[in-house]
C-alpha cells in the first residue's frame, strides 16, 4: 500500500477519492491553504509565496495533485481568469520544483488536467491524447498546466484530463437536474454540444490506478463516453421521470446570463477512452443510465 499526499483534497474529487483510498488500505494526508481539522495529517503550502511545509513530502509514495479553483464558481472577469490559470501552473511548479529537489520518496505524481486541453466545439471530431491542444481560453490554461508537470524529473508522471464529473453532491449534474425536478429542464443552445462524462467513483478510480499501476504515464483522457447535451437532459428527465415540455434555452440568454463563461455550457468536445480502456481500467459505471440511476435515486 502506498502513503499518498493529495493537494486539493477539499473539492469534489478530493474527497470522494480520499474515502476510496483510504478503504483499499492506503495512507493518506493532505496539502493545502490551512491546516484542516480531522484524523487525516494535513500540511500547509503557500502557492503565492512559493513555500511549502518540508515534512509535507517525507514518507510520501505518490502525489495526487488537484489544486486549482473552480472554473464554474464565479463570472469570468480578467481578474478571475488570471486566478484559474495560475492556481494551477503555480501550484504545480511549486509541487515540481519541491519533487525535483530529491531527498524523497515519491515514485509518482498524478497531475489533474481537463478535456479542456483539446479546446470547446461544436464538431462530432472525436479527441484522444495524441491530438494537440485547442486555441481557446481553457486550452490554453490546460496547456500551461501541463508544461509545469511536464517538468517533472526523474520520477513518473501520470496526466488525468478529466472530463465532466457526475455527482449527487455537487457538480454539473447537480446544475442539469435541478430544474428538470421542478419540471424546468431544456437543452442549452443548439443542445448537440458533447459532454465527456464520467462518474466520480469511476475517475476516482482512475486516479487511484494511476498511482498504483507503474506501466501507466502521461496523458489519460478521464471520462467515460460522450453524448450531446440534449441527450444528456433526456437522459436525466427520464430518470427522474420527468416531463421535457420546454424548448432549448436560447445562446444569447445563456451569454447575456452567464457572460464568456456561457461558453463551458454552450460547446463541448467528443472525447476518447480508447487508451484508459487499453490500460485495462474496468468501469463501473460504463453506462449513462446505470450513472444516473446510481446518483439520481
């Protein structure tokens, strides 16, 4: 079993994928702003200042990085944007600067990445880890992040470009539900936009392979399949059993509504799973309606 330091432990994935380690018998600990109370050794790291608690490494097998704040948890000013991007290429060359330095233990690191790499669309052109990175903002963002993990020597790397999470707790099957439970539910925009998914035991897991499989580097795209927005609301309405009696919400509502961020529900991409499968991942929830029922009931 390994002792596995994970940044970013207090979000979504953090903290389902802290249960299910700790559950196969790893060790776990944390590393973030402020000490969090609890059984689980947590370490403090100041990305903006460069610094990072010493004893945070020691010990440690595998690092699981997630760090980096919510692309969808608040309007994108300048100010805003600049945050996405450098709370992830700060943060991960402060983690590559530390790991470089030797004097530890750590075999691997699993950097969180995202679909975004490959840049929003409304084209069907299916994307796998050999296609290069997309021209848009999160592109760009998802590019530099990877430059600073890229960094990394002498040790394994393991990139998960992680599609959209579904979750009963929180997420964008949480925002997609909501309304279609109250009888609001419609497509957005021309509603034929992909969504990548994949459940969060099943990217947990994903994670949790990369640290213990030695044979598995670089790029994994992190989802399970994709389908079309629309498809996506039916699929969740009939889940629920709801009705789907509204038109599609209309693009220049969404715009007006949720400024440049309106582009996150507007365009997506059609994402491979092809190499995961290949490593031999299992999943279990291979299935759209399986998901759904799983996190819906």
């Amino acid at each position: 079993m390994s002792r596995i330091l994970i940044t970013g432990a207090s979000g979504l994935l953090g903290t389902r994928l802290t249960q299910l380690l700790l559950e196969r018998g790893h060790t776990v600990s944390h590393l973030g702003r402020s000490k969090k109370p609890g059984s689980i050794p947590s370490f403090i790291w100041n990305v903006e200042a460069g610094t990072m608690d010493p004893e945070a490494l020691k010990n440690i097998d595998a690092v699981i990085h997630l760090a980096g704040a919510g692309i969808a948890d608040e309007p994108w000013s300048v100010k805003r944007k600049r945050e996405i991007l450098e709370s992830r290429t700060k943060s991960t060359a402060l983690l590559v600067r530390e790991l470089n330095k030797g004097g530890n233990d750590v075999q691997v690191l699993v950097s969180g990445s995202a679909i975004g790499f490959y840049g929003m669309t409304l084209t069907d052109a299916l994307f796998t880890e050999n296609d290069k990175a997309g021209t848009d903002f999160l592109a760009e963002v998802v590019k530099a992040w990877e430059h600073e993990a890229d960094l990394l020597k002498e040790k394994r790397l393991v990139k998960i470009r992680t599609g959209v999470v579904l979750s009963k707790t929180d997420g964008a099957l949480k925002e997609i539900a909501q309304p279609v439970r109250f009888g609001f539910g419609a497509p957005l925009g021309t509603g034929k936009q992909y969504v990548s998914w994949i459940h969060i035991d099943d990217i947990c897991n994903m994670f949790i392979k990369a640290v213990e499989d030695e044979s598995m580097h670089g790029p994994y795209n992190g989802v399970t399949g994709a389908v079309t927005n629309r498809s996506l609301t039916q699929a969740i309405a009939k889940t629920l059993r709801k009705p789907l009696w509204l038109p599609a919400v209309p693009a220049f509502a969404l715009k007006l509504f949720l400024g440049e961020m309106s582009y996150l529900v507007l365009y997506g991409s059609n994402v491979s799973s092809a190499k995961i499968r290949q490593a031999g991942f299992t999943f279990k929830f291979d299935n759209l309606g399986d998901a759904l029922a799983d996190l819906l009931h």
